[in-house]
C-alpha cells in the first residue's frame, strides 16, 4: 500500500493544480468582434519616458523672452521630468512687472528670515532685472531679494524708486555678478559707498553708472578701486571733470568700451586728458549729447588719441570735417555711427564726402559701416546725394575686396 500510495503523491503532484472557477468557459463560436473586445480592456502599455536629455534639449529652444513665461509655465505641469527640465529655464530669467513681483517675492522669499524657510527656486534666479518696477517694491525688500539670491545673480538691474544705501551690503555679496545696472535710480548714490561695494565684484564686467550719483562732500584724490575685469563701462548724469582726472584715469586694463553721455559737468580739456590716458586700450567709443560744455570740434582728434577704435558713436555737436583729415593711416574702425541732437547750430555740418576720402586715401580702409542722423541732411541737395552714393560705392568695393562680415552701406537714422 505504501509504494501504491507514494505513487499516487507522485502522480497528483506532477499534475497541475486545478482550481475551481465560477467563470464558463469561452465558447468555441465567439467571433472576432468579441474577441477584439478582450484585447481592448487588456492593460495599457508603460508609459514611454523620454531621458532628461532629450527633455532638456527640447526646451532650450524656447526662447528667453516675455511672451514665453506661460509656455515654460505649461511645460512644468505635464509630469515630473518636464517640471525637472523646464523649471530652471523659467526661473532663470524672470519678467518682472507690477502684476507678477508679488508671487515672485512669494517664492523667492518665502519669509522674511532666510534661516527659517528657504525656496528651493531661488538658486534658480541668475538674471533679474527689476527695471520696469516704479513703486513695487520697498527698500527694504529689494535688500532681502539680493541677499536671497546673491549667490547665483550673474545680471541685476536695479530699480528706480526702491534701491537705496541698505541694499549696497547684500549688493557686495553678489560675487558671481558679471553685469550690474544703476542707472535708473533716482535717489542720490555717494560715489564713494559705490565703489567701496563695486569692489568686491571680481567678475564684474559691465557697470552702467548711475545718472544721480553725488559728489561726496570730502573728495579725495585717493583713486577709487575698480572691479578688477571690468570691460564695458556707462556713465551720464552726475559726472563731472574731477571724476574724469582723479578716477576715471585709473580704469583696470580690461576697460574697452566706454560711453559718456548726458554729462552737463564735463568739460572738454579734462575729457581729452583721460582719452590720451585710456585711448590706447578702447575699442568702441561713445560721445553724445547732451553734452553742454563741449564747443563744436572739441574731438577732432579722437582718434589720433584713439588708435584701436573698431566702433565710435559721437555727435556730429562736436565733430567737424577735419576729424577725418586728422586720421592717422590704416586706423581700423569700422562702424562709424554719426548722430546729432536738436538744438544743433547750423555750423554744425560733417560731409560724407570728408568720410569718402578718409576711405580712399587710406586712412579708413576697414570702414564698412556709416550710420547718420537725418538731421545733417546728407539727402538734401543732389550733391551731397552723389557723395552718399560715392561714399557707398567705395565701402562696398572695400569689403569685396577684403570681407569683414559686416553689413556694409550707409544708413540715416531718426534720433
């Protein structure tokens, strides 16, 4: 019995286990349509996850502009991985007007102490240009906004009404910064306290002065330190010809691009000591008005102090047709852009023909580019129509001859 019961075990355990269903069987006769049916209510297949690469190539080519906030909003909301991909790219740039800066505020700020609640968005933040922002914002709040975000700003706009002297210590602390501008605030900034911030900035590369500066009651002729990789430098408004002699002259090597404009302070003797100081390391120069102390032709002679201009912007106030007979041979500038203001006299008059054989003699042989106000009227008599049309002719033969890649003609301008 016992080798015939191990051998029913044996037999009932090779067996597969049946189990009892209340379900009937599927009959012989079911059509195709039914058994359609049963392969549409099987499960769905996985989702398809795309990598973040991909994702993250996909939104680079939303571009950084206004009208793209909502589309980077919406691609936050599909699933995790897009929220992941497109996140940083809304918040790296932000478009601040009064109807959004208080939900900004609210993310970046979460509380009013940094150690108590934290936002993980704002190391997201590198440019923030609060420029559009009148009476948005306190003070005191854009204080805590620079402190929030003073580790990862590369490019900070200051506002007009809301940055004062109690946002200078959280603004020192942006060491990241590369581009930074004050140059519409309203209230007085002492130049002084400016530098004594701007110099921690080591990265800083572009600096636009602002148009209230004061000057400090005590001046000194101590120089002021600039931020060492400073390149691109703007100032207007408050300027004045002790600025010019005792700290402008003291610019880092670095310094290429200079613009001076709006400057009522700035006489012509200590405007052209600091060209000879710096004019050797500038490539791209603007002069315009208003610029009330300076008499027609005061900068003839830019570009004998000048000699590596490859742009110059100036007002044709204070130019004259012997600027370009002054030009020393093979001087590489090439963009010319000559504009004029309002209450120009009628003395004031530059030709296109002093330009033409500037080109032709030699001493422009890389000019490709003229751009002038429509106020010197170089259309206004069918012969200084034939020295525009000349002057055209001869920039176009030069850059076939020798291509710069650069758009090449004459053009008038509406200033």
């Amino acid at each position: 019995m016992a080798l015939d019961a191990q051998s029913n075990w044996d037999v009932e355990m090779s067996m597969p286990l049946r189990i009892p269903s209340s379900q009937t069987p599927r009959p012989k006769h079911m059509d195709k349509s039914e058994n359609t049916v049963v392969l549409l209510s099987k499960p769905d297949a996985p989702e398809v996850l795309l990598p973040a690469e991909i994702l993250a190539q996909i939104i680079s080519y939303i571009p950084i502009r206004p009208t793209s906030q909502s589309m980077l909003w919406s691609c936050t909301l599909v699933s995790r991985a897009w929220y992941s991909a497109a996140i940083a790219r809304l918040y790296q740039r932000p478009y601040l007007s009064g109807n959004n800066f208080e939900q900004f505020v609210r993310t970046v700020c979460p509380s009013k102490n940094a150690h108590i609640r934290q936002s993980a968005l704002a190391v997201l933040v590198h440019r923030l240009d609060m420029g559009e922002l009148v009476h948005n914002a306190s003070r005191s709040l854009t204080a805590r906004i620079l402190g929030r975000l003073k580790g990862n700003l590369v490019e900070f706009v200051a506002p007009q009404s809301s940055f004062a002297i109690n946002s200078f210590a959280a603004l020192s602390k942006c060491s990241r910064l590369r581009h930074l501008d004050l140059s519409l605030i309203a209230s007085s900034i002492s130049n002084k306290l400016l530098f004594q911030t701007i110099a921690h900035l080591q990265h800083l590369d572009t600096l636009y002065f602002p148009r209230s500066a004061s000057h400090d009651p005590d001046r000194s002729i101590v120089p002021y330190t600039w931020p060492p990789q400073l390149r691109v430098l703007h100032l207007a408004g408050g300027i004045d010809d002790f600025f010019l002699r005792t700290h402008l002259i003291h610019a880092p090597q670095s310094l290429q691009r200079l613009s001076i404009q709006h400057c009522p302070q700035v006489h012509a003797p200590d405007l052209l000591y600091m060209l000879e100081v710096l004019g050797a390391q500038l490539q791209h120069l603007t002069i315009r008005h208003p610029m009330s102390k300076l008499p027609p032709g005061s900068l003839d002679y830019i570009f004998t102090m000048c000699p590596s201009l490859v742009a110059v912007r100036v007002s044709a106030d204070y130019i004259s047709d012997t600027m370009f007979e002054a030009i020393p041979e093979n001087h590489p500038l090439r963009i010319l852009d000559l504009d004029c203001s309002p209450l120009a006299g009628q003395d004031v008059e530059v030709s296109a023909n002093a330009i033409y054989e500037a080109v032709e003699e030699g001493r422009l042989p890389d000019l490709r580019s003229v751009r002038v106000s429509n106020r010197l009227a170089w259309t206004a008599t069918e012969r200084t129509r034939s020295w525009v049309r000349d002057l055209e002719e001869i920039l176009e033969e030069a850059e076939d001859e020798r291509p710069l890649g650069i758009v090449t003609g004459v053009f008038p301008t509406n200033d």
